[in-house]
C-alpha cells in the first residue's frame, strides 16, 4: 500500500511548491507528488493533474506578495486538514450543545414560543416556535463529508458570529477561476448553522479573489442562499452534497464567464463616476450627504489604487472589486463580528449584489 514520505504531511499526496507562469502570462499552481509507491512520486505536476489521478490536494498559498488580510481572519480557527465536519467543529472550539426551553411569562409559560440557549455559557441564541429543534453544531455539516472524503473540497476555517447564533464553516473545492490569467479567484462554499430560528442549515456560494480577499457575490440570475435543511432529521444526507457540488460547479462555471467578460470590458471614467452615482445614489430632495460622498469617494479612490490593481483597473472587473474591497475592508462597523455580518449577509453584501448588476448592465452598454 502507498503511503505519504513526510510524516508532517500525511493529510495529502502531494506538496504544493509554487506558481509558475505561462509565455501567455497566465499563472498556475503546481505539486510535488509525494506518495511513496505511486508512479509519480517526486514528479512536478499541476493541480489538474492531481485531481485527474484522485489525489489529495494540498492548500496554496497566495501568488501576490502583499495579500490583504481576510475579514475573518481574527474571528476563524484556521483547521489542521480535518477529514470530517464533525472533527472541525471540535478542532474551532464550537461543539457547544444548544437546547430549547420555553419562555416563561407573568401567567406561566409561553406553549407557542421557545429560546434557544448555549449550555456552555448560558446565554439565549434566538427564540423560535414550538416546531424547531435545534440542530447541534458537530451534526450540522455532516453531509459535506462525502466531498471532502472525495478529494472535492476541503474544510478550511471555522467560527462563529455574535454570540453564536451562527456558526460557520468555509470549505474551498478544487480549482480555481483564473481571470485574465493572472487574477486568482478561489472558489468557496460557506457552510451556515444558525441558532436565531432562520432556516437552520445553508450553503452560500462564496467566490473569494485573492489578491484582496474580496468576497464575491455570486447573485447571478435566480440563485442564492441553498436551504439544506430545517430539520435534524436532514442532515445526514449525503446525496445534498453531490446536487450542491453539482450546482456550485455550475454556477462557478458561469462566474467565470462572467468575471473574465468584466475584465476584458473597459470602462471610461465617465462611467465609472455614473456607475458609483447610481451604486450610492442621493437622498430623495436632497444633495449628497456627507457619508454618501465619503462612500463614493472610498469606491473611486479603491479603482485607482486598492489592491491589485494593476490587474483590474479601467475595467468593470476593477469597478466591481472597488466596491467589493469598500464593503470587506473598509466599511466601518461595531466590531469584527458585526461586520462580517455585514460582508456576508447583511447591508455590505446587499452593496455587492448591487454593485454585481449594475456591473452586469455595464456589460451591455
């Protein structure tokens, strides 16, 4: 049977050693097999190439010297390459066991209403009706393990936000979205558990450029959120995966498409100040507000000189991304809980999605 050379290692066959770059310009991955007893061991080859033999894949690094760092970066555990969702949740810290009880009123207790509480801390989660039932967090993501046991993604880092009414785990398939050669997008699904009586288990398409750690909208035409299950009774079906993997693999398809149009799609600076004008439009009756200028300022300001630029600017890719990166990195919130709130699924993801087709409509003018 073959086994892996470095014991420090043992969670992949192969050792990821660098980019390398085609007389076209376009930059690649590639490996190093290291799996003692395969035909290829010590060969240098591409990440296709790996998946094409079933070979278990390890993380790259960013080809950008001046990488910025993620919005979750201080809120996630990085994880050790677990094989299982189970494991990961232990290896983040978030195995707190959620209960239900009722809420108590004057005249007794409240039959239709219920709270859902942390017992590790105590402290109440959401209130919910009678029906929920609380779906634990080392259950919840126990689907996905069919596709990281099949080499097709990998769990990456976890956490939680506020005080853990959800928690979350990213998990990046293999490949990339390469744009215009040189503009890496890796290609994410965020797993969702929530505790506040929202559907209970989702998966968010999460596209996530690297040079900036943009989170991406992916608000093509009839796609959103994906409901895995409200029920526990749901969780531990592993047919959801493959028709998610499926899904995911399709709509990344089309973001590709998408993306690598907007790149090659020049933008004029008349357009590009209409394009803000209309993303932060004015207040009804009345001029610019002081914030609506300081946003459209930020976003402006981002096209000429945010990260990576040298690989966006003048396109509607660029136009995008500056909007991407404002709403990431700079939009001001409470604290870093809040604000990746906002980055995901609330006002600052809303701003992307605008953004998103408005972009789409610069593509046709």
């Amino acid at each position: 049977m073959a086994r892996h050379m470095d014991s420090s290692d043992t969670d992949f066959d192969a050792k990821f050693l660098g980019w390398q770059k085609k007389h076209s310009g376009e930059i690649f991955p590639v490996f190093n097999i290291t799996m003692a007893g395969h035909p290829l061991c010590y060969s240098t080859v591409s990440e296709t190439t790996l998946r094409k033999l079933n070979l278990r894949i390890p993380q790259t690094r960013s080809p950008y010297p001046d990488t910025a760092q993620a919005p979750w970066s201080d809120l996630g555990v990085d994880l050790k390459h677990p094989r299982t969702a189970h494991e990961a949740i232990r290896m983040a810290g978030l195995d707190y066991p959620v209960v239900k009880y009722p809420i108590s009123l004057h005249a007794g207790p409240n039959p239709e209403m219920f709270a859902t509480m942390r017992t590790d801390t105590c402290e109440v989660l959401g209130f919910v009706h009678a029906d929920y039932e609380p779906i634990q967090n080392t259950d919840a993501f126990t689907f996905f393990d069919t596709l990281v046991a099949g080499s097709e993604a990998t769990y990456e880092i976890a956490g939680l936000l506020g005080r853990g009414e959800r928690v979350w785990l990213l998990a990046r398939l293999t490949g990339d979205i390469n744009v215009h050669g040189n503009d890496i997008v890796n290609k994410y699904l965020l797993l969702i558990n929530s505790h506040d009586g929202s559907a209970h288990v989702r998966v968010k398409v999460m596209p996530i450029r690297v040079v900036c750690n943009n989170t991406l909208t992916s608000a093509l035409q009839g796609m959103g959120d994906i409901i895995v299950g409200g029920a526990p009774s749901t969780r531990m079906n592993p047919e959801q995966a493959l028709t998610i993997l499926t899904m995911s693999n399709s709509l990344y398809e089309q973001l590709d498409c998408v993306f690598n149009a907007m790149a090659a799609k020049s933008i004029t600076d008349k357009q590009l100040q209409e394009y803000v004008r209309v993303l932060v439009p004015d207040k009804e009756g009345d001029t610019d507000t002081a914030r609506t200028a300081v946003i459209r300022n930020h976003v402006l300001h981002l096209h000429e000189a945010g990260r990576g630029v040298n690989l966006a600017r003048g396109t509607v890719w660029g136009a995008f991304n500056s909007v991407a990166e404002y709403t990431d990195h700079m939009m001001v919130e409470e604290d870093s809980s809040t604000r990746l709130n906002s980055v995901w699924f609330g006002r600052g993801e809303h701003l992307k999605v605008k953004a998103f087709r408005l972009a789409q409509r610069l593509m046709q003018a």
